[in-house]
C-alpha cells in the first residue's frame, strides 16, 4: 500500500505521537494547504478589494471543476459555495410553501444540523416531518422508498449517516421514487472523496450538499451545492453576493423593480464570505490530481485497512470493541471511511484511548473509528497494540 503521510508532514508533525483515526470528524489538511492558505492573505494584502475579481474569475472556476469532476457532474455552474451546509440546505427551504406547513421527507440518522433546523421548524408549527428510522439497515432503501409514496415538499436523506456509517451508493432508486412535485436533496458529506459518487443520472433532478471539512481535506469554510439547472431561480433567503454580477445596476438609485439573481448555482449564494477555505480546497485538489488519487482509490484504500482493523481486534479476546458490535458489518461494502462499534462502554472506550493518544469519535453508545488516506498499515497495527495495552493496564 502506497504511504501519502510524506503530504501531511505539518499535521504529522504537530504531535508525532498521536494516532488519529477520526478524519470522518476532522480531516488531517495535506502540507500544500498551508501555501495556499498563504496566498489569500497575500492576495487580501497585494489585491484588496479586488481580489475578488481573483476569487471569482478564477478560484472560483477551478473549484467548481473540482467538484464536477469528482461527482461526475455535468455541468461545472451548477455549483454554489458558501461557509456551511446549512446555509445552503436553508436557501433551498426557503423556495418551499410558505402560506402552509412544508411537509418533509427524512430519517432519524440525519446530522444535528438539519437535524435541530427541522424540529425547530415542527416546534414552530412552520413543518410536517415525517422520519423513517434508519435501522434495520438491510431494509432502509425498501422503507424509504416506500414512504416516499406520500405527499412531500422535501425529500432530504445522507448518502452516508454519520452516526453508523451506512452508505446508500446508488442515490437514483431514492431520486426515482420521490413525489413529482418535491425536492430531493442529498446530504452528501460523509460521501464527497470518500466513496465513488455518480450523480450523471440525477443531477437534473436533485441538490446534492457536501464540503471539504471532512474527506476532501480542507479545512472549514469550504461547502457547496449542486443545484439543478433552473429549479428555484429566486430563493427567498438571498444575499447581495447572489446578483455579484450585476451589482452596479442592482443598485442604481435605490430603485429595484425586482431583485436580480444570477442564472446558474450562484442564485443561491449569501453573503461576504472567508475565501481562503477555497484556496486550501483548490490546492488539495489539484495535488490529488497531480497525484492520480481518485476517490475509488481512497474508498479501496479505507475498506482494506478497515479489515486489517478488525482481523486484529479479532486476535484479542478481552478487548472491549469487537467485530460483533458493528452497526454496518465489515462484510457490506455499504459503508464509508469509518467503522462504528455499538457499545455502552463507548464514552470509557474513547476516554481510554485518548488517554493512549488514540483519536477516535464518540457518539452515544457508539464509538466511531475512521480512516483516511495518511493512514497505513502500520498505523492500524500500532492502533490496536495501543487499545489492547491501554485495556491491560486499565483491567
């Protein structure tokens, strides 16, 4: 197996000790990050205000192809970036029904996010949601469908949930089944550079939301949408950065008969944003590139160290995470870059391993392991050793 821990020598080296096998929370940044964060501060001192000319003339662009590229998109304007998800998931609500309650589509492993956002809605009265339970897991795709038999503004579900892993590969079955009239939209972060992801044959239907938090390895400040050619061409959440391209006559007098907005993805961007999250994003990449790392290699990579993984937790018979306590088995490939152990020990299990130098991620009952691209074998060998020594000690 091919080691890329050369290209992340700065995180590495930050504390050489450390193992940190939860990239699915926070993703080590590759070196040549650290340049380009280094160029938008160069860029604000040389540029100022017209550095945008450079943000949109050409970052912009090159990222947008970054992202078609991976999702197989075929059209690059039909991406929009901004500093969150949420903002953007938020844009799209705002397009629903607004003199009734919009009725919604989900299930109940979506992020706290979206989460929270449509709970408060149901609170206010403002939302009708219904949530399919994401277990079983062998008969999701089945139930979901099913219910999408109903009357739905919103159709909203991960390709993969955080909280157990699970992947939903092929998206068109969900897209297909959805009411004519309702939105679909993907939340694809668990997914983006992580696993193999077409969307050619639904792009004209769905919005797909990711960023580079995560797999894409960038950093915070760096999501984006994809949104359907034409759909929505004036959502109500709206910020002056959605008409930057005509804001001289957008602003002529103060006399607006109607408030412009931009023919592609950029109708549904906000406002003033941080643009050095897309610096780091184009630099990552482009080194992906130059490297011929695609994202069917990293997914390959990820599923063979997580088998090494569990073959040698499986050496250890007083150790308290086991293969039996999987949400996803390590024998579906419907799964992403991380491994999720049911366990009410978890919160323990992840305090132990901290106290080792082992990063992983807790939530609840289940202890979430990740793996990513700077990892190799060694570092699997050297995780379990330090799990069954920090259990040994510990009794």
């Amino acid at each position: 197996m091919k080691s890329y821990k050369a290209h992340f020598q700065k995180f590495i080296g930050a504390d050489p000790k450390r193992l940190h096998f939860a990239a699915h929370s926070h993703h080590y940044w590759p070196d040549v990050s650290e340049a380009a964060h280094a160029r938008a501060w160069s860029d604000a001192a040389t540029l100022v205000d017209d550095k945008w000319d450079r943000v949109f003339g050409k970052l912009w662009p090159r990222a947008q192809r970054h992202v078609a590229r991976a999702l197989r998109l075929p059209d690059p304007s039909t991406i929009a970036f901004a500093p969150n998800t949420h903002e953007l998931v938020m844009r799209v609500v705002s397009c629903l029904p607004r003199d009734r309650p919009i009725r919604v589509l989900t299930t109940d492993g979506e992020f706290h996010s979206f989460a929270r956002q449509m709970s408060r809605l149901e609170e206010g009265g403002l939302a009708e949601v219904v949530r399919v339970p994401e277990r079983p897991l062998a008969t999701f795709l089945e139930r979901f469908r099913e219910a999408e038999r109903g009357h739905f503004d919103l159709v909203y579900v991960s390709q993969v949930f955080f909280d157990s892993g699970y992947a939903v590969r092929d998206l068109e079955p969900i897209v297909s089944a959805a009411p004519s009239g309702a939105v679909v939209m993907i939340d694809g972060y668990h997914a983006f550079w992580a696993i193999d992801v077409d969307l050619s044959p639904i792009a004209s239907r769905a919005f797909y939301v990711a960023g580079g938090y995560k797999y894409a390895m960038s950093g915070e400040g760096c999501c984006f949408l994809h949104a359907p050619p034409g759909a929505f061409p004036r959502p109500v959440d709206t910020g002056w950065f959605a008409a930057f391209f005509a804001l001289s006559s957008a602003q002529g007098g103060g006399q607006i008969r109607q408030v412009p907005y931009a023919a592609d993805a950029s109708r549904f961007l906000g406002a003033t944003f941080d643009p050095s999250a897309l610096h780091r994003f184009d630099a990552v990449m482009a080194w992906l590139e130059r490297e011929g790392v695609t994202p069917s290699e990293i997914d390959e990579r990820a599923k063979s160290l997580q088998a090494l993984f569990v073959r040698e937790l499986e050496k250890h018979s007083d150790l308290p995470i086991r293969e039996a306590q999987l949400v996803v088995p390590i024998a579906d490939r419907n799964r992403g870059q991380f491994l999720v152990f049911e366990t009410e020990r978890a919160v323990e299990i992840h305090a132990r391993l901290v106290s080792r130098g082992v990063m992983t991620d807790v939530r609840g009952d289940r202890l979430r392991v990740g793996f990513a691209i700077y990892h190799d074998e060694s570092d699997v060998l050297e995780c379990v050793r330090r799990i069954a020594e920090a259990w040994e000690m510990l009794g």
